[in-house]
C-alpha cells in the first residue's frame, strides 16, 4: 500500500486483551461499515497469535483495511519484548496482510535499516507520542523526518486551548509528507475532527463497545454523523462554543445538524476553555481562524474585554454568549436576551406586562434588560436579597422578599436560577402556589423541572427552557450564516441530545 487515498479518514483503534474479544470486536464495526481498523497487537497477551489472526479476519472481510501496532511499553504501549521481537511480530503481520503498520520513532531511530525490510510492502508510519504536554513542533517534525517512512504520526497531549492549532499546523505545512497529527484529551479534541481538513491523512476514533486507546477519543459515529469529518472540506468554516465544563453541552448537536439540514460548509465544536486561558483561546481563535462562537458559563462576563465591538444591550446586561469575526474585528452580542422576549412575547403583549424575574446573577440580568427595554414592569426576587436589591437598581425593577410573593401576581414569571438543574432536579423556587399566568423556566435539563410540573398541575402555561435555548440559538446561526435556520430540526436534535439519543454529552475517553 503505496497511495495515501486508499487510507480512509477514520481509524477504529481496536486494544482489546486476547484475540477472541479483539476479532469480535473487530466484526462488529466491519458488520457496522467501518473499514479501516488498527490492531493494537501489543494489547494482546500473545501478539505473534493477533498477527496469526489477520487473515483470517480479512478471508471474512476483504474490504476492511488493517493497520498493525505493537508499542513497546517503554514507549506507552504494552509490549514487554525487545526490539527484535517487536519488529517479528510486525513482520508476521505484515506478511499476514497489514496494510499498514505503527512503528514508535524510539524502536525506528534505533533500527532504520530493519525498517527498510517493510517498505514496498506495506504502509510505513513513524509514530510521536507525547503524554505530558504539547512541545515545539518544529523540533518534533525534524525529529521524525530523520527517519525515511510513508506516514508520520505526531500525537501530543493538549495543556491549552492554542496546543491545537499548533498540532493543526503541522499537518498543514507538510501536506506532501502525508503526516497524521492529534492532541490527547478533552482540550485537544477539536483536533480530532479537523486534523483531515488541515491536510492530516485520518484520524481515530474508539470502537462502538469498547474503550479507546488514548485521551478524547469518542466514537466513529460522532465523528462521522454528528461532525461529518468525513464531508468537511479544506475551506469549511469552523463555530464552536467555550464554556468549562463542555463536554455535556448539547449546542454541537443543535448547531452541526442545522449546518447539514441547511447544507453549509461548517462545523461546530466543543472547545473547554479554563478562566485562565481565555486569553490563550483568542490566539487559536485567530489562528484556526473561527468564525463564530458560543459562550457560556464560566466565560460571558470575562469575554468583553476581549471584544472589539459590544453590542448597546450585551454591554448593558454586562454579558455577551455570542462572538463573531466582521471585518477583521471580534464583536460580541447577548442571544440569551431575544431567548427570553422570543418565546414570551408568542403568548403576551410584553408592553405594559407585569414579569416577576427569579433570581439575581447574568441570566436574571439578562432577562430583567431585555423586558425593560421591551416595555415589561419588571419584579424580581431571590435568595440573596443584597444582590436582588442591587440588581433591582440597574434594571429600574422592583425588588421583592420571596414571603411578599402571596399578595401579588403577575402576567409572567421568569424562572433564571439553577434550581431544578441536573443533578439537583428535586429542587423548586416555589413551594406551592407560582403567582401568574405564565412559567417560563429557564432551565433545559431535566425537559420537565419539579416547577414545570407544578406548573401544569396549576394549570398555568408553560414556557420550557428548552424554548429559550433554541431561541437563541437560532439567532446565533442566523447571525452567523445569514440564512435562515431550521428551527424544527434544531429542536429535534436538542430533544434527541436531552434523551440520550442524539450525539451530544458524548464521553471524552
């Protein structure tokens, strides 16, 4: 195997512990369309027996394509043998049909000359891993283009958000050298799903019953459905969304399935940004380059100050969740706010009407601007009564102690707390009677809160946070794109992400 086309762009990393399990495992994602698969031989309590093995696996499927690897433990593998031993059981796998196989740069610097014995015969990659940290690059590129091969693999681990665009670069700089670049972990998996579109030969993915063989490898089908590796193309345009945590954020699976239902270029991923390298994410922001972004929690306050141009009512709530490039310039504007007025004002004329808003931190804000300045009498009410006052006083609202609540009621009530919120979904603001008309409950996890419940009990009408969610949402991607999203497959896929069906909250292996 000489042409790098005949390699497809997702790699099943098989590391299973005896041969019966690894071909079982290996059938499954044959029998499931997956056709290039890497035996990690080293898995194995007898590798030479996994190498044995290879022909009978592709008698059963000729199509599949094999990559063999036998990594040395001193290398982070699970080979114990020597060197010699190493290369034999390559050897045999070669001879048994690998078409590919993974050879560490410490075994390849030591033994060129026995490498040249596979060369012809099957595809040579020269592997770099890296367990700690993301180095200089050039450093590793030179390190590794000493030794002659068909492939290079430079695997490093992510320790900033800007560690990927550097690995990205890599695979962008060299296309002709046919290189396979990634970052471990959950701050390195963007470059799982843009390492092909950078120029990198493929990527891995772990298997569909199984656990991976490195740091932030998830499932084909995520990487193949839900970010569509395999249709992306060089020019594709890249949004994401940063928060800390991230990995449980469902805003991939919305916006990824409104890019394919619209047919847009694009993709959107996950990026894990710690307070502390916001600053670092807007030197991979520019980089990549990102056209747009989400942003949540812990980031919407911080973000400003990054920002070249704030919009009049982001800057008044003091919090921006949406971030695009104009011009060269980053500017910043708050979705949450028409997440609010959106779904609120299909139900009521918001003018004149009286909303009682619960809580006092950056969704309550929000919310209490955007009605003010939509003409609503603004009450609020929350635990710390300090905060409520002192919000009270920005919004021009009214400030109320939660035993007040029995001689009033309004047209609307916001609900802006956490209360409620997976995992603390017993929790409820109002133990009894919710003074008005309308619910709308912020939180979007569990569908159904303890104050939705009570709510329809009431018979009141609900507004459900995941209403909020997809409002603004929509007005992201169409800020972003200028089309027109496609809300109904927006909620569809929000609603398949919240039930466990669809592709987000995937784990981060």
């Amino acid at each position: 195997m000489s042409q790098t086309r005949s390699l497809p762009r997702i790699c099943i990393a098989l590391g299973l512990p005896d041969v019966p399990t690894l071909l079982e495992h290996a059938r499954r994602e044959a029998e499931a369309g997956e056709i290039f698969l890497e035996f990690r031989l080293d898995y194995l309590s007898s590798p030479s027996k996994g190498a044995e093995a290879i022909p009978q696996f592709l008698e059963q499927y000729p199509d599949c394509v094999l990559l063999a690897t036998c990594r040395r433990h001193q290398n982070h593998g699970k080979f114990n043998g020597s060197i010699e031993e190493q290369l034999a059981v390559l050897d045999m796998a070669v001879r048994n049909g690998a078409h590919a196989i993974d050879i560490e740069i410490e075994t390849a610097e030591v033994a060129q000359d026995r490498l040249s014995q596979f060369r012809g015969r099957t595809f040579v990659i020269v592997s770099y891993h890296n367990f700690e940290a993301t180095p200089p690059m050039d450093t590793v590129v030179n390190r590794v283009m000493k030794v002659q091969a068909d492939g290079y693999k430079i695997v490093t681990t992510a320790r900033k958000p800007s560690d990927n665009v550097r690995v990205l670069a890599a695979a962008k700089a060299l296309p002709k050298h046919r290189m396979i670049v990634l970052a471990m972990g959950e701050l390195g998996f963007p470059t799982r799903v843009l390492s092909p579109v950078f120029g990198g030969v493929y990527t891995y993915a772990a298997p569909m019953y199984a656990e991976g063989t490195a740091a932030g490898q998830v499932s084909s089908r995520f990487l193949r459905h839900l970010y569509r590796v395999e249709k992306l193309s060089k020019s594709a345009k890249i949004y994401g969304v940063i928060a800390d945590p991230v990995r449980h954020t469902i805003s991939p699976a919305v916006h990824n399935r409104a890019f394919q239902s619209k047919r847009v270029d694009a993709v959107y991923l996950p990026f894990l940004v710690s307070p502390a390298c916001l600053r670092d994410f807007f030197s991979l922001a520019a980089k990549l380059p990102l056209s747009g972004f989400s942003v949540t929690i812990p980031h919407k306050q911080k973000i400003i100050r990054y920002l070249d141009v704030v919009e009049p009512l982001a800057r008044r709530i003091g919090a921006v969740n949406t971030v695009w490039r104009k011009a060269g310039k980053w500017r910043g504007t708050n979705t949450d706010a028409a997440g609010v007025t959106g779904p609120l004002s299909r139900l009521l004329k918001i003018a004149h009407s009286s909303v009682l808003i619960v809580g006092n931190g950056g969704a309550a804000r929000s919310a209490a601007c955007a009605l003010s300045d939509a003409g609503a009498k603004i009450t609020l009410v929350g635990r710390n009564a300090d905060r409520v006052r002192a919000l009270s006083k920005i919004c021009g609202a009214e400030a109320l102690l939660k035993e007040q609540l029995d001689s009033h009621h309004f047209d609307a009530v916001v609900h802006a707390t956490p209360l409620g919120m997976f995992p603390h979904v017993n929790e409820c603001f109002f133990e009894d009677r919710i003074p008005a008309d309308i619910v709308f409950d912020m939180v979007y996890n569990p569908l159904e809160t303890v104050l939705v419940k009570h709510a329809k009990e009431q018979g009141k009408t609900v507004v459900p946070g995941l209403d909020m969610f997809i409002e603004q949402a929509v007005r992201q991607f169409e800020l972003w794109t200028g089309e027109t999203a496609p809300r109904s497959v927006m909620q569809k896929a929000a609603l398949e992400a919240l039930s466990g069906n669809g592709h987000a909250m995937h784990p981060s292996r």
